[in-house]
C-alpha cells in the first residue's frame, strides 16, 4: 500500500473540484433557463417584439451553454477525460468562472449581449477542448 504518490493525490483533488465546477455551472444555466424572464426584461424595451426577440437570443445561448455543459459531464463521467491534468484545470476555471459570471448576469441584471461572451469563453471552449481530448484519447487508445 504505502503512501500515494503526488500524482494520485492531484487526482483525488481535481476530480471532485472538476464534477462540482460542471455540476454548479449547470444549475445555475438551468436556473437561469427557467427564471429568464426578468432578465430578458431587464434588457428589452418595453416593446413585445423587442421582448420576443431578446427572449428568443437568451433562449438560444442557454440552450447552447445546456448542450455544451452537458456534453462535457458526459465526457467527463464516461471516463474518456477524467484523468487529463491541464484539460480538466482548464474546465473548472472556465466553470467556477462561468457560474460567478452567470450569477452576476441575474443579479446584475446585465444585458442580455453579454450572455454570448459567457457562453464563448465558459461553455464554448471547455467544450471543444473536451472533444479534443476525448478524440485523442479514443483514437491514441489501444482496444484489446
């Protein structure tokens, strides 16, 4: 048995922080997918179509930011991710950033533009870089 290794006490560090970052960031997407309208008010006019339109592209980019989330706790709970080091840092601070942001978003109330920048930067790109990686690892994977 003897004592573990630096590399496994990093990993037993940074996968509950990974899980808890991706869980966090995605109940605060599905608060904000539910609980939409006063921020679609808070940046529409008073005007129905401008409120039609503002609801339609917030609705777009949560459902976005939902898919992408999504995709990446699948990747992640499959096994295909879970053990790559800078990948899954990468992940919990663009998670642990994006659901600070997405709080400040309803708190806030900021415009309804800005959710695009969250949804690029702290759901977008953890997102690719998770396919990268579960790319490269089934296709570097030897199956027996």
């Amino acid at each position: 048995q003897g004592a573990p290794n630096g590399i496994s006490m990093v990993f037993h560090a940074i996968i509950p922080a990974r899980f808890l970052s991706l869980m966090a960031h995605m109940v605060i997407n599905i608060m904000l997918f539910w609980g939409r309208e006063q921020n679609v008010l808070s940046c529409a006019s008073i005007a129905r179509a401008d409120y039609s339109a503002k609801d339609a592209q917030l609705l777009a980019a949560l459902s976005c930011s939902l898919l992408c989330t999504a995709a990446e706790l699948l990747g992640f709970l499959s096994g295909l991710s879970m053990f790559t080091a800078l990948p899954a840092l990468f992940s919990i601070a663009a998670h642990v950033s994006g659901t600070i942001t997405s709080s400040l978003f309803v708190v806030d109330s900021w415009s309804c533009d800005a959710y695009w920048y969250i949804l690029g930067i702290c759901s977008i790109l953890p997102f690719l870089l998770e396919i990268g990686v579960v790319v490269l690892t089934l296709k570097c994977k030897v199956f027996v």
